[in-house]
C-alpha cells in the first residue's frame, strides 16, 4: 500500500512539477518561436466558440508545452547524432549538414517539386497563364509600362548536389517549374522568368543560397537583382566586377533554428559587397510591419533612373532591398498577401515586378485573385 501511495505521488509530481518549474523559472528557457508559422493562440472562451474549445486549446498546449524547445532540441540531437535520420519535421538534413526546407502541404510542396511528382497537365498550365496574363494586363491598363513575373527557385533546385540519397527524386524529366516555365515561353507573350537555369551557371563559383536557411545570401540576392534590372533597364553591374568579401561572424538560419541547431551550426558566413554604385544613397522613407515580417518598405534615392518600381512577392522580395534602391529613384517594396490597388493608384510605378518562390504554388496558380480581388473584375 505505501508503494502505491509512493508511486501516485510521482506521478501526480510529475504532472504538477513542470508546470510549477516553468511558472517560476520560464525567463531562463527557450521560448522562441522557432517554427516556420504562426504558433496557436489562447481560444477566446463564449458560449458561441464552446464546442471548439477543446480542439483549439489542444493545438494551443502542444504549441506551449513547458520546455517545448528543450525537449525538441533533445529528440532532434538524438535524432540526427545517433539515428541518424536526414528529415526532421520539413526539414531535410543534407551533406555536409546543408539544410533545406521540404514542407508538404496543400499550396506549398516542395517534396512534391524536388520528387517532380506534381507537374502541370497543359489545361493547368494554360489556366495558369491565362491568370497571369489578365494580371499583366490589369497594371497595363493602369498606367505600368513593364511588367515582369520572376519565380526564385527553391534551394535544392540549386544545391541537389548537397541533398541526402533520400528522399528519391521519382519523376523523370523536367520539374512542374521547368514544365511550366517552358510553356510560358511557347504560348504567351507575358515576361515570365523561372530564374533557376541563369542561377545555376554561377553555383559553381559561388555560394547563392544560405547553408541554415531557406533563403539566399547577399550574392544570390545580388547576382538575381542584376538580372532583373538588366531586363528592365537595360543595364547591369556584373558580380565580377565588384568586391566580395567573407563575412567573420556566423550566419545563422530559421531552419537550424527549426531543428534545434540555432547556436551548433554556426560554420557559414554571410558575404559582403563593396565598390559598386558609387555616388548614389538611397533611403527608407515608409516602412510597416505586422509581427516582426515587413508588410511595405519605400525607398528613395538619388539614382538617375527617374523611374518609380514596384516590387510585389513572397519573403524573396527583401533578397532584392539591399540593391535594386541604387537603380530607381522610388522603389516600393510590398508583401503580395497586403497588396491592393489604393498601393498603385498611390505611388503610381512605371514598373511593375512579381517575385515568388518556386514552391510556394498559390501565388502562381492564383494570382489574379491576390492582385485583382479587390477591384470588382
């Protein structure tokens, strides 16, 4: 009988204990954020929302478990040192411990893009292209005299090199990217570019991508932004023939973070660039933000194109603020989720660029109605 009565206490310590510990000494743990999303908030409580209240207060516990992160740290260490398991979560561990992010999910595979299980029948490419095409139109008609579409490719579109045997790529042939954006080339006159194959010719000399995170570097944000501005203006200042420098501190990412190696993996640097645009100084003069990620960003400088661009995308957009500001006396940057057309009617751009992420498929496949949807067509 006192063994049980010894055996109940544990138990019931075990149940209150961590919860009295975290009350008391939380400030000392790791509490980030450390996923890839928004995490779960509190379920408000009223008669309305009652019967949901079980199942959103569950997804809201699992969010805030007391010592979540530790815990996580610990079955990733084991996972990866002593399993030596190549996916955690979305995260695919490669060689020389290249992270990339792999989600599957409705809107966003790229498991599905790298395993080239999804690619587009010609209905679906032609629907798709015909929304793009009614949204170039949509700026032209309002005054835009460029408009450009640029798909950023994923990290391991580049670096397949660095992926583990596992997962297999199944399809044979081209990706649902490459299928489409040869489709584009043959059917519309829309500027459309995937942006992968003239990135490719640089990986060999340079590192584009970021080894903890799922997006570029400087490089790659630089050698994509010449690009674009020499299709749009005509002009470019190739990375040759600047200076490149390596950065001393490490270069940390949301992926290494993602699998509880933030502060482990610290061997990669971030780059430096120096000598170009000389003379011209640019400014942030209106920048908004929700929850720490940039909504609207406008800048001004002293270039001596006089022309205004907007840049409308995904988080691959900010890869293009350090340096497309050189080459527009107003750029306006803009989260495509928060664009409408107050925006455009506001600063009226001359020129009008998309960039999303080759993985990210919603914006792609509907992009009319994140452009459009407001404007009653």
């Amino acid at each position: 009988m006192r063994k049980q009565k010894i055996l109940i206490v544990l138990f019931a310590g075990s149940l209150v204990l961590p919860g009295v510990v975290w009350a008391g000494f939380s400030g000392r743990f790791d509490t980030e954020n450390n996923e890839n999303r928004k995490l779960a908030e509190f379920p408000e409580v009223n008669l309305e929302s009652l019967g949901d209240f079980p199942e959103q207060f569950e997804a809201y516990y699992k969010d805030h478990v007391p010592f979540k992160n530790d815990l996580v740290k610990f079955c990733n260490f084991i996972d990866t040192e002593f399993f030596r398991n190549t996916k955690i979560g979305d995260v695919v561990i490669g060689e020389d411990n290249w992270l990339f992010y792999l989600p599957e999910r409705e809107g966003e595979n790229a498991m599905a893009d790298y395993q080239k299980t999804n690619v587009y029948t010609l209905e679906q490419s032609a629907e798709i292209a015909s929304g793009i095409a009614k949204v170039r139109d949509w700026f032209l008609d309002r005054g835009v005299k460029q408009f450009h579409y640029y798909v950023a490719p994923n990290k391991e579109t580049l670096y397949s090199k660095y992926m583990p045997e596992k997962p297999k790529v199944i399809g044979i042939g081209d990706s649902r990217m490459e299928t489409f954006a040869k489709y584009m080339k043959e059917n519309s006159d829309v500027e459309f570019d995937f942006l992968a194959d003239y990135l490719r010719e640089f990986t060999e000399k340079y590192q584009l991508f970021r080894k903890y995170d799922t997006h570029m570097n400087n490089l790659g944000g630089y050698i994509t932004n010449e690009k674009i501005v020499q299709d749009m203006t005509g002009e470019s200042l190739p990375i040759e023939d600047i200076q490149v420098l390596i950065g001393t501190k490490p270069c940390r990412g949301d992926l290494s973070r993602m699998i509880g190696r933030y502060k482990e993996l610290n061997d990669d640097r971030e780059y430096g660039l120096n000598y170009f645009h000389d003379g011209i100084r640019y400014k942030v003069k209106k920048e908004e933000s929700e929850g720490g990620e940039e909504i609207l960003k406008v800048f001004k400088s002293n270039s001596e194109n006089e022309k205004t661009l907007m840049v409308i995308g995904d988080s691959f957009r900010l890869r293009l603020e350090k340096y497309m500001p050189y080459r527009y006396q107003k750029t306006i940057f803009v989260r495509i989720d928060d664009f409408d057309q107050e925006l455009l009617d506001k600063y009226e751009p001359d020129d009008v660029i998309v960039i999303t992420v080759e993985r990210d498929q919603r914006y792609m496949e509907k992009l009319d109605s994140y452009i459009i949807q407001d404007s009653g067509e």
